[in-house]
C-alpha cells in the first residue's frame, strides 16, 4: 500500500541505519530459545518417523490448506475454504471436489507455495520472485487498483505502510525509494545465496531457523513489490525453512501461528524495523512462533492418530450413513470442540431425521461404544468415546 499521509515514524528507520544491511543476532539472546526450538523440532521429525507417511500425510495436506489460508488472512483476505482445499489437492495429485469453485488467485497461491517447498533446491532470483508475484496477481490489479505485476516498484512515491481511517491515516514504516530497488534485493539475494544451509560460504554458519527470521524481516523492510510483499516474504520463510531441512515436506504452519498472534507479528515486526541493525528482539519472537507452530503440528499428527485408532477399533460396528457422519463430525471437531456437546435435537438438526429415529441411532451408537453420556433429561448430551478426551464444556 503506497500513500501519502502524516507520518508518526521516528526518523531512523533500519534501512537508513549504518550497518544497513548487514542484519545481526546475538548468539546469546537466541541460543537457549533456539535450543528449545531445535528439540522440539526433533521431536516433532521423530514422530512423524514413528506414525509412518500414511498416517502423517493427512495431517500434512491439511498443514499446507491452513497455511493458504493464514497467509491470506494476515492481509485481510478470506480465501474460499473450499477452492483452496481443492487446489491443494490438485496440486498433489490427488482427488478434488469438482463442484468447489475454481479461482486463479487461489490456485496462484498454492503455486507459489508449492514452489517454495518443492523447489527448495533451486536458486532465490529476480526472475523467481517475479514469478511468484505474477502468480499472486493474475488479472494484473489488487482488487479493482492496477499494480505493476511481475516486477518491481517503480513509483516515485513514497511505500509506506498505513494504518487508520481515510483522512486519519497513520505510517508506520516507509520502505527504501523506488529508484533503489534493484539494488538493495540484489544484496538481499546474494545474502541468501551465500547463507544457505549446506552451501554456506559464511566462516560461521548461520543457523536455518535464524535465517529465515531475518530473510523474512529483510525481504519486509525493503517491501520490493506494489502489493504482495507479505505473502511472498512468508513464501521466503518457507523457502528457508525447507533449505535447513533440506526436504520439501511441510512440517509446521508458521503463517497459522502467525495470524494466531497477527498483532503481536506486526509489533514485532515494525519494531525491528526502526533502529540499528541489531535484530535480536525479532529474531527471538520468531524463534518462539516456530516452536509453537512444531506444537501445533504435533496436536495435530496425535488427534488424526486418536481418529485412526478409533475407527480400527471400531472397524466392525455397524452404522448407517447418519451415524457415520455425525461421529465423523463429532470427531473433527475434536475434543470439546463440539459447542454444548450433543444431543438428540442437534442430531436431528444435522442428519434431518426423525425424533423416533434419532433416539435410536444414538442408543445404539451409546451401546456400541462410540459415544458416552453424561446428565439425564433435557440435559442429556452425547460425547465421542475417545481415550484421553475431557469433554470440557466450551460452550
């Protein structure tokens, strides 16, 4: 977004600090978060090792379907569910659902996505990245406003990023001119050639985490493109994370965790960029997203394992298609995700059945151990029976 506006900026900002841009972290800030991280992280690799590919490989898809639709929403976008789930699938090769809409900005974005992980081998260039940004824009515009598309800025105004009302808009960073462009990303570009895991030129490695934090930082500050920059500096976080892990497999959704604490990012973010070069603080905040977003991904993996081995164990019971589909229901919303628990009148509500009928499904899903009760009456709710669940009341 490029506006002209009063500006509540302090006048150093990171690109205008000696030093620029020869971004630094101190070892001792980030090495215990870091340590913590990398545990975590070998953890996480070492139970997706445990399960096997086919019990992870869900859990990985829907890992890629939450990060299309993070990165989008960080910016305010509300991506169509449906369409991206689709184009993920496609995109894997896999069966999709032919009445989801099909939109070329979605599917611009799951190219882009792809690219970053799969092509992790291939080098980061000017080329790439207008690729990238191509991909984000299909129709050439940002909503009804015609950007460049597919190169770099070139405006003569300022790049500021705004928040606030018409006529009350407030900076809060101002990206270097235009007329520098091409070369502060070459600089960028040549700083993440020569830092790459395995192909270090560096006398002391950097480590990937580290690296992708201050890839990600870097890329922002410069803001190269009209629109798109942050979905595309995230695309570059998922570049160097699959560098360091030298594998094109998603393991973490750092744009899920990321929208999770959207505001807490953006302070995060806007504080490093104002200021020397030392980017210690933000560094240490990313480190602290990625061990949560491994967490994440761990829940995750547990909870499809908790609906793997409920249905083996109840591979034999007979259901009907209601029954199936409600205890599928009730087991994606996981436990105590279903508001208010169930009872008849919601089944009725869900499977468009009868009261008579409804009763006697969930009596016979209670006698074949699918689903507890708890309370008596008009109190009466039915719980998914899965070892380790609580049930606890969210509603």
């Amino acid at each position: 977004m490029r506006l002209m506006k009063r500006s509540s900026t302090p006048a150093l900002l990171i690109w205008q600090a000696p030093g620029w841009p020869d971004l630094t972290a101190s070892t001792a800030e980030v090495a215990a978060a870091l340590l913590r991280a990398r545990q975590r992280q070998g953890q996480l690799i070492g139970q997706c090792a445990a399960v096997g590919l086919d019990a992870t490989a869900p859990t990985l898809r829907e890992l890629w379907i939450q990060e299309a639709l993070a990165t989008s929403a960080i910016e305010g976008e509300a991506l169509n569910p449906d369409s991206v789930r689709s184009s993920v699938l496609r995109h894997l090769g896999l069966d999709s659902d032919a009445t989801a809409p099909v939109n070329r900005q979605v599917d611009g974005l799951v190219d882009v996505m792809e690219d970053a992980t799969r092509n992790f081998a291939d080098a980061l260039s000017k080329d790439r990245l207008c690729r990238w940004h191509a991909a984000l824009f299909p129709t050439g515009a940002s909503g009804l406003r015609r950007i460049r598309v597919g190169n770099y800025r070139d405006h003569a105004d300022p790049m500021q990023i705004v928040s606030g009302l018409p006529g009350r808009e407030v900076v809060h960073y101002t990206a270097p001119p235009s007329s520098q462009m091409d070369p502060q990303m070459q600089a960028f570009l040549d700083w993440f050639a020569r830092t790459r895991p395995g192909l270090t030129q560096e006398a002391v490695p950097l480590d990937g985490i580290a690296r992708a934090a201050i890839a990600h930082l870097w890329f922002e500050s410069i803001h190269p493109f009209e629109d798109g920059n942050g979905r595309i500096g995230r695309a570059i976080i998922d570049l160097a994370l699959a560098q360091d892990a030298a594998a094109p497999q998603r393991l973490v959704s750092l744009s899920h965790q990321l929208l999770a604490q959207r505001r807490g990012y953006y302070d995060a973010l806007q504080a490093a960029q104002h200021g020397d070069t030392d980017v210690s603080a933000w560094v240490l905040w990313f480190i602290q997203q990625y061990l949560r977003a491994c967490e994440h991904t761990g829940s995750l993996i547990q909870v499809a394992l908790e609906k793997s081995r409920f249905w083996a164990q109840h591979a034999s019971t007979e259901m009907n298609m209601r029954q199936r589909k409600v205890v599928q229901r009730l087991l994606d919303d996981g436990d105590g995700g279903f508001l208010g628990g169930l009872n008849a009148a919601k089944y009725i509500k869900m499977t468009g059945t009868s009261k008579a009928t409804a009763t006697r499904d969930l009596a016979q899903l209670v006698h074949g151990g699918l689903l507890f009760t708890r309370g008596q009456g008009k109190a009466l709710r039915y719980f998914v029976n899965v070892p380790g669940w609580a049930h606890l009341d969210r509603s």
